[in-house]
C-alpha cells in the first residue's frame, strides 16, 4: 500500500518508518509464532496499568451455547478505576432448546453463571463483573463488525 488516496494526512498517521500500522497488538512466542491478542483502539487499560483486550474475552463467551455474539467494554466508576462489562446478543430459540426456558430472568442468570466459568479461567483483573443480556443485535458496519464506539455510547447513555 503506498497510502490513503488523497489524503495525506491520514498516510502520515498510518505508517511509521514505511511501516504500515495496523493497529493489532501481538506478542511471538518462544517458538516464533506470532499471537494477535487484540487491537490498540479497543484495548481497556484499568487503573493498575493492567491491560485487558475485550477481543480475547468476547471469543471466550461467544462459545458458549446460545451466544449469538458478544461485546465487552469497560465503564467507568466513581473511584477512576474501569469495571469490565460484557453485553452478551443470545438466540431465544437455542436457549429454550438447550436451558428449556424463555424466561428472560432465567436466561440472565443462566449467562451470568457461564460468565463466572469463562471468569475462572483468567486472571482476576480480567474478570467480568458486569452482565447485560439482550436479543437485539449490536450496531454493526456493512462488513459486519461491530462499531464499538457507537455501541458502547448506546450502553451507557
């Protein structure tokens, strides 16, 4: 790529010393293989320094039967710190298949239970502490990912 068309300033922002930016975050391992473990503009920083990629927690709860799809975000709170938050989409039909309940407080508690196993698998400062469920689906581009800036002013407005 040799940069924006007809725009220059964007070009500018995008490369670094003729490297192009994505903006994925990544470590290599031991053995050379490269881990992309989320993108620098969604990346949740907590008020210890710790950094918590949403990307990584979301392919966690999206296994879980009856998730449709998932978004996990930070909101603020009173003391400076982030407390993390997953908006979980699930699909009502798959529920009452495989936890035989339609009933949405019932679907709740369901979710949030499976969220406390996905919690126990990560390290304290990445737990989940917030649980929103819904059947309507998050705000999406026409290439189908989701538009966290405008979904999470969405959640917290």
């Amino acid at each position: 790529m040799l940069g924006y068309y007809q725009n220059e300033e964007a070009t500018k922002e995008a490369f670094d010393d003729g490297w192009f930016r994505t903006g994925d975050l990544g470590y290599i391992d031991k053995d050379g293989f490269l881990f992309i473990c989320g993108r620098e503009k969604s990346v949740i920083v907590l008020k210890n320094g710790k950094n918590v990629f949403p990307e990584e927690l979301e392919s966690l709860v999206n296994r879980i039967e009856g998730v449709s799809e998932s978004m996990v975000y930070g909101k603020p709170e009173s003391d400076g710190d982030t407390k993390i938050c997953v908006k979980i989409v699930y699909d009502p039909e798959v529920m009452e298949e495989m936890y035989k309940t339609t009933n949405e407080a019932e679907i709740y508690e369901i979710l949030t239970k499976k969220v406390k196993e996905v919690n126990k698998k990560m390290p304290p400062y990445k737990y989940i502490r917030e649980v929103t469920v819904t059947t309507e689906e998050l705000i999406k581009t026409t290439t189908a990912k989701i538009k966290r800036h405008e979904e999470l002013a969405k959640i917290l407005a």
